[in-house]
C-alpha cells in the first residue's frame, strides 16, 4: 500500500461533502482512519503539523462564502475550484497518492468564472492533460464513457468516433490491468436501436464504432462490439465482460446508477495522478439536515486506496 496520504475535497461548502466525509471516515475501523473517532468528534490538526491519531485539514480561503447550506453561489463555485487547485498541486508534487472528491455543483462553479463541465474536464486542464475518460465502478458493472456532459447531438456526431472510441477502449483495458484483472473482457455499446439494424435504423454503428473496435482487437484486445444497449449492460452486469463502453452520458450512467445507487464511484482516467469520486450530486435539497448517506463516499476512499497502491 502506499504511504502517501489521500487527498479529500470537500467539493461545494454548501453541499453535502463535508458531511459524508465525516460520516466516512467516522465509520472506519480504527486501524484504517487517521483519527480516534467517538460520537463524530473527531480530532483535527493543519497540515504539515503531525499529531498522532488526529485528521490533517489543508485550509484554502475563500472570501465571501454564504455561511449556509442548500444554496448555489459563486463563492462556493470558487471554494470547489480553489480545492481542486490544491489538491492537484499536492498529488502532481508527490505529496499525496490519489485525489477522492465530494461533489461540486457546476452552476456554481461555471458563476465563478470557471467554465468546465465539473471535475473530468477540470483535471485535464489542471494537469495538462488532452483528455480525460470518466469510468464508474460498482461491484458487478463496470463503464468507461466515450463521452461525458456534452449534448446528446454532439455525443453522437462529435465525440463517438473511431479514434476517441479506440482510446476509450485502450484506456478502460488498461486500467481494468491495473485493477489486477490480467486479460479485461469489454464489450462496446451500440449507438442506434439494435446496432442500426444492418441501416435501418441508421449507419453511425458501422461507420463510427465498428472501426474503433476492429482496430482495438487488431491490438489483442479482446473486446466485442457494437452490441445493442439494451442487452450489453445486463450481460456486463451477469459476468460476460469485466468492462463495457458506453457512448454517452446517460447510456453508461443509467444502468450503474440503477443497480450500485449507493456503492458506485466515479474515476478519472487517462490522468497524470488519480482520482475518484463519490457518484451522486451536492444534494442540496438536504444539504445540512445530516440525513445525507456516506456509504459512496466509504466506496471512493476504499477505490482511492487501490489507486494510490498502484500506481506506478
């Protein structure tokens, strides 16, 4: 395992990451949390000054936040960026081995004056990076996203195509490696009703998404494709493949929320560092109450200490 300590961001202060974050790390074995936990008082200390059995908290300031939650502010668009900031400077510099983010709100975010479409697009910028590949992870499904939060138009005529489709492929194998699975099974969504039906129902499976796949088997990939959506998920989800494709946001999106609501993550790959994430929003509508649940957040810290513990 790695030394390095992992990163959390609270996301927007107005949100519910504060809360599953202490919620978390409350419910932790002892050997496994960095502080003695007793009726969520925890023990807290700034960074760079150790205390034995206590939690590090790395303070950015912020100005004029609203000091209340459920409320979608710039202040707070600009606190969940500052975060991001540093987060990033401290993995990119060896200080910490992986990034676990609570989530932010893009309204908020894009009212500061940073317009990314939340932390995929976010990270590659800050790192450099040229993309970026969103995957959820859950317990029996696994999905790499060719395309994320763009419209469904620019999804299908813009970003599905068969180099980005090929990356896509390339990215999830090696990752799903990574993981520890030695030859990743993956299977590659359609993007028409029934694969387009030999034309029927549109040409964009044959001309768009066969070719990616051919050339990643060309690769030694084993990888099949384009199946039809509406079958390729629940086959993923009973064992056919250790990873599957989707072609746009909610293609992907939907079967995992469906079935793994509470333990899918979020990760970014294709990065210079790591990085996952809890897969729900800022719940704003009981942001504050302490009703919000913390289990996807116990499911990204577990995640975020596989990523720290292999990377290189």
């Amino acid at each position: 395992m790695s030394e390095k300590p992992i990163v959390i961001t609270m996301g927007d202060p107005a949100g519910v990451g504060a809360e599953v974050t202490v919620k978390a790390i409350a419910s932790l074995p002892f050997e496994e949390r960095a502080c003695k936990v007793c009726d969520l008082s925890l023990r807290l200390t700034e960074y760079g000054s150790p205390v034995e059995g206590a939690l590090s908290l790395v303070h950015v300031p912020v100005d004029g936040l609203p000091g209340k939650f459920g409320v979608v502010e710039a202040a707070c668009g600009e606190a969940s960026y500052r975060y991001i900031v540093k987060a990033v400077e401290m993995t990119m510099s060896g200080q910490a081995g992986a990034i676990v983010t609570a989530p932010l709100s893009k309204e908020a975010l894009n009212a500061a004056g940073h317009h990314y479409d939340g932390h995929t697009g976010m990270l590659a910028d800050l790192t450099g990076s040229k993309s970026s590949r969103m995957l959820l992870a859950s317990p029996t499904l696994n999905v790499i996203h060719v395309s994320t939060h763009v419209s469904l138009k620019d999804a299908i005529t813009k970003r599905a195509m068969p180099q980005r489709i090929y990356e896509t492929i390339v990215t999830g194998y090696r990752h799903m490696q990574r993981m520890g699975i030695e030859a990743p099974r993956i299977g590659v969504a359609g993007i028409n009703p029934n694969c387009g039906e030999n034309g029927l129902f549109g040409r964009e499976d044959d001309l768009q998404v066969t070719p990616g796949v051919e050339r990643a088997k060309a690769d030694g990939i084993d990888v099949v494709g384009p199946i039809p959506a509406d079958t390729a998920y629940y086959r993923a989800h009973t064992g056919d493949f250790d990873l599957m494709v989707a072609q746009y946001h909610d293609q992907g999106h939907i079967p995992v929320k469906l079935i793994a609501f509470d333990t899918a993550i979020n990760c970014s790959l294709g990065l210079p560092i790591d990085r996952c994430s809890v897969d729900h929003g800022t719940a704003f509508g009981i942001a504050g109450t302490g009703v919000a649940k913390h289990v996807n957040m116990l499911a990204a810290l577990d995640y975020g200490k596989k990523l720290a513990s292999t990377r290189g």
